[in-house]
C-alpha cells in the first residue's frame, strides 16, 4: 500500500504544528523506516500487482484492447505512537514533551493498456504528512475527503516529480512511480518495468494456470528487495471448484529493515519470508487460508476464516449492464515475531475485515475496513488495534 505519513496531534495546545518528533526513538524509527522502505516501495509495486494487472484469464475472454483505471486511497489510523517535544516559551515544562499517535494516509493511482499482445502499465503512490488536526472531526472529514481529492494532481505528475522523501519535524513526504511494459507470450503475460525508488521491477504471470511471479531488484540490480511467487486461483475445473474452490499457494519476502553498511560491506535488510495456502469459494462462499513464516522467526504467521457472497471473488467480469453488490466477513488470528530494531514484543493479536463492492458493468468501487491487518502488521509493528480502511474505484474501458 502507498501511505501518507502524518503526526496526530492529541489534546495538548502546547503540541502545535512546531512541535518536532524526537529523534533515535523507537517510534521515530518506524515512522523512517516505513516512510522510507515499506510505504513507497512496496506499496507501489503491490498496488500494481494487486489491483492493475488482471487476476486470471478473464482479459483474454473479453476485448483484447482496453484501458485499466484504478484508484485507490488508504488510511491507518494510529499507527504508531512517536515521541514529540515543543520549544514554545509560553509552554510549561511538563507540556513540552508527550508522545502522540501517527497516521498513516495515503493514495495510489494505476494504469494499464494492452493493444493486441503489447501493453504498458503505470502505478504511482504519493505521501504528503502533516499535523492532523486535533479535532477529530476534522481529522477524519480530512481523510474521508481532503486527502483524496489533493493527492490526484501528484499521482498523475509522479513521473515528472522523480522519486522524492522528505520528513522535516513533523511533516513528511514521499512520491513513488512505476512504469514499464506489458508483452502477452501467448504462455504469459511477462511486465518489465522501473520504480523510481528502488530499481527494475519484473513480474509475470499465467492466465490459464494461475503461476506468478514478480520481484524489485536495488542497489544496482545485485539485491532482491522484495519478491511472490507461486499459484493464484488455480481452477482444477468447474465440477470440482463448484465445491472445493480455488486454490492458491505462494511464498512471499518483505523487508521489514533498511540495509545497513558496515565496516564496508552492505548488510541485506532484515526480511519476513512467509509461506501462504488459501482455499478460496468451498462451496461457493467460504475461503479458508493460512501461513506459515520462515523468518525472521520460524512460527506460524497467521490463520484465517472467511465468509462471502458468490460473486465475490469475479472482480474483472463485468456484469453486462447490472448492478451487483458483494460483502466478505472475515476474521482469524495474526502471530507477529519480536522485532529488537523496534523494541516491539511479538506474539499472537486478532484480525478482523469486513470488505463491500459494487459493480456495475466494467466499473467496481470497493470498500475496506480492517483491524490487525496481518500484511499492515508485518510493515507498521505497533499497529496493532488500529483502524484502517481502505476505498478503490477500479473501471475498464
């Protein structure tokens, strides 16, 4: 997820928007970290992933020339807490210093267009941090709102802006684009593309089996910043999924540390490398779906039971001029490793998700309410209880 980085000021008038963040705290860290390395690396390349490009074969069984649009907006409220100090004057001393919650807001806009068997796709996330505003109506209006329509105009320029992260005191800012090309080899779809932050993205998928994979490659294509591999949705025919489903096997390596140098030599930055088995529609409307993590700790990683309407998962069919709504419920539990470079203790927290889309034809607009998210967990560790939501339009022309 693309996310834009914003200190929440709580009610302490001495904690203004001058007030500045301290420092080698853990809290500070995480901000960095995230602002740095998860929120617009992997966020960008995951949208892309997630919502640009097609699930299945679906785009072969329509026109063959058209137009992918999606938008989508992001907010994780509190997600972290991060020390703050005030050098006002008229301040009392014992005012000064507090420690206040940080939200995590941000937007991502895609792209995709195939003509024949050749293409090109663009993603972009832009982040924007500010001191939200300690009446909580206005914060929230903001996100709902404010956020959403400023974050266009950057989203549509990203390539002209370049790869660009600043966080001066309690602001902060990140704009991140990808773009590359699109080439159908009858056996795959294979994309080859350029982030502006980290390096070469490749990816490739199968449209008739499900196999994928994709990777960013850094520090001058010699390191693998982040990767997926493996089977999404395999069909094993309509008798057969009618009842047991879709399955979907794959592995995945998230960097949950900045590399490091030391004494000369690059360290690799520390990684959560999980195992994933999903049994998605059994019986047409429950999905079971659990992982494992191999590091940075060998446990189980999360486990999950969900409940949705039968249409649910045909998000790149259209409905012919109809208008179709779906929901999915879902809920499990999330078991996150200790993290020293956070000073976060892991240990075992529960999720719940609660999604709804409306279609009508080639157009869907899709919303998400989530607690304990176990991706958002993996990337932001004191998250854990926060509120987070998620809103994307989606349309093909």
């Amino acid at each position: 997820m693309m996310w834009l980085l914003t200190v929440a000021l709580a009610q302490n008038d001495c904690l203004s928007s001058d007030a500045l963040p301290v420092a080698g705290t853990t809290g500070y860290r995480n901000a960095l970290t995230a602002l740095r390395t998860n929120a617009v690396t992997y966020a960008a390349t995951a949208f892309a992933e997630r919502e640009v490009f097609p699930l299945r074969k679906e785009a072969r069984d329509e026109e063959e020339d058209h137009l992918v649009m999606v938008y989508e907006f992001n907010n994780l409220f509190t997600a972290t807490r991060t020390p703050m100090v005030s050098f006002r004057e008229d301040c009392p001393v014992d005012r000064r210093f507090a420690s206040h919650p940080v939200d995590l807001i941000g937007a991502n806009l895609g792209l995709m267009f195939r003509y024949k068997r050749v293409g090109g796709y663009y993603a972009a996330g832009f982040t924007l941090g500010a001191p939200s505003s300690r009446d909580t109506f206005q914060r929230y209006a903001g996100a709902l709102a404010g956020y959403p329509m400023a974050s266009v105009g950057p989203l549509m320029v990203a390539p002209l802006l370049g790869n660009r992260m600043a966080l001066t005191g309690n602001s902060a800012m990140a704009i991140d684009s990808l773009g590359g090309v699109v080439i159908d080899a009858e056996v795959a779809e294979v994309r080859v593309g350029w982030t502006a932050t980290s390096g070469l993205h490749l990816s490739a998928a199968d449209p008739l089996f499900g196999l994928y994979a994709n990777t960013v490659l850094g520090d001058r294509l010699t390191e693998v910043t982040q990767f997926e591999l493996g089977a999404r949705r395999f069909d094993p025919g309509k008798k057969v999924s009618d009842t047991a489903g879709h399955t979907s096997l794959f592995g995945r390596g998230l960097p949950l540390t900045e590399p490091e140098e030391e004494e000369g030599e690059r360290l690799s930055p520390e990684r959560l490398l999980t195992g994933h088995l999903v049994q998605d529609s059994i019986g047409g409307i429950v999905d079971l779906a659990g992982a494992y993590a191999l590091a940075p700790t060998p446990q189980l990683f999360e486990g999950r039971v969900g409940l949705h309407s039968r249409g649910y998962h045909d998000r790149t069919q259209g409905t012919g001029g109809a208008f179709r709504t779906d929901y999915l419920i879902q809920g499990g539990v999330v078991q996150l490793p200790d993290q020293w470079y956070y000073g976060v203790e892991g240990g075992r927290h529960p999720q719940v998700r609660a999604e709804f889309q409306g279609t009508f034809d080639t157009l869907q607009v899709h919303a998400t309410a989530m607690i304990n998210d176990p991706e958002v967990l993996a990337l932001f560790p004191f998250a854990v209880g926060a509120f987070h939501y998620r809103l994307s339009v989606r349309g093909r022309l």
